[in-house]
C-alpha cells in the first residue's frame, strides 16, 4: 500500500483536500465539487462514511467512495485520480506506520 501510494504521489494523481463533503446528496452537487477540481475520474477515500457524499457519487460512473477501512491497492489504481481528504491521509499514516 505505501509503495502504491508514493506511486500516486509521483504521478501526480493523488490529490489531498482540506474536506470532502457535499450539503444533500445531490450528485449535481458533487460534479460541481469535481469540476472545480478539474477532475471526472476519481477515487474518493475519506476518513469515515459519509452518506450524503456516497449516495451523490453512486450515479457516477467513474467515480466512487469509500472510507480509510475499505481502502485496497485495486481501487487505488483503478482511477486517474485518487482525491483523498487530509483527515484520511492522517488515519492511512498510523495505520501503515
């Protein structure tokens, strides 16, 4: 995992924000959030689950979310971007040691 992610950070596809979060799970919410970000391919890893921000992404094909817990190398690669918040990189950073 750690070499997967140092990867990423090498790449350049590994983006950090301060949060991740939409107000109502509207997926035209989250576009908007992911336009602004430049981006329309992501894996989205937050800390803990967030409903709101699950079901808004559920309707979007190349995107997906998942907590620090569900975190595995395949999801990892399988996007071109990784949009992680810093709460997530901070709880991923203890886990991995």
């Amino acid at each position: 995992m750690q070499c997967i992610l140092a990867e990423l950070v090498r790449q350049e596809r590994l983006v950090l924000i301060e949060d991740i979060t939409v107000s109502s799970p509207k997926t035209k919410e989250l576009v908007e959030k992911l336009k602004g970000l430049g981006i329309d391919n992501a894996l989205i890893v937050t800390d803990a689950v967030d409903e709101n921000l699950y079901l808004a992404a559920r309707n979007l094909p190349n995107v997906a979310v998942i907590d620090t817990a569900a975190i595995d190398p395949v999801s990892l690669i399988g996007y071109d971007r990784v949009l992680m918040s810093v709460p997530a990189a901070k709880k991923l950073e203890v886990e991995l040691g």
